[in-house]
C-alpha cells in the first residue's frame, strides 16, 4: 500500500484512506483488453453477411468469432429481433453503448424489495453466497429477486455501488471493514524444495488403524505475532502443544517439533501431515531428527487434515482470537493439552484421548506409556 501510494504521489495514510473508500477492491478500468467485446467494424461485417443470407455459424468462422457470439449478438440486437436478416450495424452498436454505459445503478440500490430480503438475511449472519443461493431456490422464476454473491460484497464494501449500509460487514465471518485483495496469480507463494504430497500419503494413514500419525498447524494470535503449534495424533485424537515464545518461523517450529516428539516412543512417530506453510521450511530437518514421514496439504485445503481443524476449534476455548499467545508458558500449555486429552469424545465411543492412546500402546509395546503432558 506505502508503495503504491509513494507511486502516485501522496502519502500512505491518504492511499489507505483511498483504499478504504474503494472498500478494498481493486477498481475495474474501462478500457477493454483487445478483442474481448465485438466492434463496430465486426458488426458492419456481419450486416454485410448476413444480408448477404450467411448462417450464424459461416459468420462465425468467417470473423473468427464463436458462433454463440454471433448468436447472442443477433438475438440480442433490436434489429436482429425485428427481422431475420434486418441486422444493422449503426443500431446494434448504438444499443451496445447504451448497454455498456458506466457506472450501471446497483440492483440492490433500484430494487428495494430485493434489497430488504438481502439486509434481513445479513443480519441472521448469512453469508452471501448462502444468500444468493437461497434466493435461486425461492424465486427460480423472477430474475428480480436474484443477486450474485460478489454484487452483495460490493455493494457492502464499495462506497458508490449504493444499497447496503457499511455496518453489515460485521456479519459476515470475518466481521472485515475493509475487503481483502487475493493473492493474484503471478504472487503465488514457491513451493517448498522436497515436499511430498499428501497423496503419497500411505493409506494406513486414513484408516486410523495404527498409532503414530499426526496431523499439525499453527494458531495464530493477535495480527499474527504470536502462534502455538498443535499437533493431534489420527487414531486417537491425543493432542500436544508447541510452545512458541519468541516467533513461529520455520527454526522456531522445528525446535518445538523435535523437542516434543522427542517425549513419545518410536511406535508413535510414524508420520506428520500439515499445510505449506512456510514455518515447515526446515521439514528435511525435522523428519531427520524425529523419524517422521512429512506429507503436506494441497492449497487451501484445511479438510485434509480435519482433525487437526477440529481440535484448533476446541482449543480457541483458552486461546481467543486476536489476544497474544506468547503470554502463556509452556506449563499452561501443556495444562490445556491434559484437560483436552482427558475429555471424553463421542467418536472415540466416549474414551478419552488418553485411554484411546493407552489402551493402542498397550496392545503395541508394553510397557512403555507416553509421558504426560500436565
């Protein structure tokens, strides 16, 4: 943003201002990439063709444009629609423009039914997809009272686009002020040198048969300056914490990784799954010191490591959101961890984390028990 600002010659406080204002989302120019629309020169071609009796589809190959183009373009055109081959250029571009003319007025600015159903939605914390998508289903036949989910966010975030009042952000999940831009193609983050895929994966793993599989991520806390790592064991839901006192990059993380794997059995270390993240830079070191097999996510793809989400979910129970995780020790760390793994679960029948584990390692090497972590 600084830069940006500094680009156009004023200072960073007045481009956030700006930025703000615009709600966050990176203007659309008006300008046309070449070739993306049809052209008054284009339409006189296809009068010409087409009061010369060519079909849809001979214009389409003679111009070099699909024929569905081409079709839209003659159904469309209040010419096309008056006569079959009464196609006239100087019309169907003046209706064009006429289209075309920007900014449009919001629908949800015009349309004040549609815009109450929209507002009444967002304050019961619909998202706007759901939205959108529950009022296909409700009105499948009145394109009125249809909106994209994108319109809704826009005319929530962009002064200008009218229609609904900046307030209702707060109801959507991430309660924003502001939009975030995504990440666009071109800054991608590199993939990490030696990563394994989570489709490599064994498939004992998903079975959750044998001990020893784990799944790990970080939890963040306050504007991302302070984290704890989690690390749930599959089978039995048993959970350790990493303490992170002075930053979570990737040599922090790996300390914290060896130390606490270095606490359990060899029968216990079998594989770790997490996402890419760049705190698991350092992975080839971690497996080499812990005799873990590291398998990593696909992109934006939490699910693959649901119990993992899940057990982040519960702990947000001592760690809210936007405090400063780097207040507590490793003492009240690992007094979390014991109250977790001492809680019954339905889908281990009612046991405990604990007993699951026990009981696995009872049946697997006797007599060596996991060190507890309170």
């Amino acid at each position: 943003m600084g830069a940006a600002a500094r680009g156009v010659g004023v200072s960073a406080v007045t481009g956030e201002r700006w930025f703000g204002h615009a709600g966050g989302v990176i203007p659309s120019f008006a300008v046309d990439p070449k070739g993306r629309r049809l052209t008054f020169a284009d339409r006189e071609e296809i009068a010409l063709l087409r009061a010369g009796g060519a079909g849809v589809r001979s214009i389409a190959r003679e111009l070099g444009w699909s024929a569905s183009t081409i079709s839209r373009e003659l159904t469309r055109s209040p010419a096309g629609r008056r006569r079959a081959r009464g196609y006239r250029a100087s019309v169907a571009q003046a209706h064009a423009d006429r289209k075309g003319r920007r900014p449009k007025p919001a629908v949800l600015a015009t349309n004040l039914v549609l815009r109450r159903r929209v507002q009444d939605l967002l304050r019961l914390n619909h998202s706007p997809e759901q939205i959108a998508a529950r009022l296909r289903r409700d009105f499948p036949d009145d394109q009125e009272m249809q909106v994209s989910h994108e319109t809704i966010y826009q005319s929530i975030y962009v002064q200008g686009r009218g229609a609904l009042r900046r307030d209702l952000a707060q109801h959507l999940r991430t309660g924003r002020a502001v939009r975030q831009p995504r990440r666009r193609p071109d800054e991608r983050r590199p993939r990490m040198a030696g990563m394994v895929n989570i489709s490599e994966r064994p498939a004992e793993v998903a079975d959750r048969a044998v001990p020893g599989h784990w799944e790990g991520d970080l939890i963040i806390g306050e504007v991302s300056g302070s984290a704890i790592g989690t690390l749930v064991e599959r089978t039995t839901r048993f959970t350790m914490l990493l303490h992170l006192p002075d930053n979570h990059g990737a040599l922090a993380v790996q300390e914290a990784i060896v130390a606490k794997m270095a606490q359990l059995p060899e029968v216990l270390r079998r594989t770790l799954t997490w996402d890419q993240g760049i705190e698991m830079s350092n992975h080839t070191a971690i497996a080499a010191a812990t005799d873990l097999d590291i398998y990593f996510c696909d992109p934006h793809s939490p699910w693959q490591r649901g119990t993992n989400e899940n057990t982040n979910g519960l702990l947000r129970q001592y760690f809210p959101k936007s405090t400063d995780l780097s207040t507590h020790g490793p003492g009240y760390l690992d007094y979390v961890a014991a109250e977790l793994n001492n809680r019954p679960r339905k889908t281990l029948d009612w046991q405990t984390p604990a007993e699951a584990l026990d009981q696995l390692l009872s049946t697997t090497v006797k007599p060596t028990r996991v060190a507890p972590t309170g």
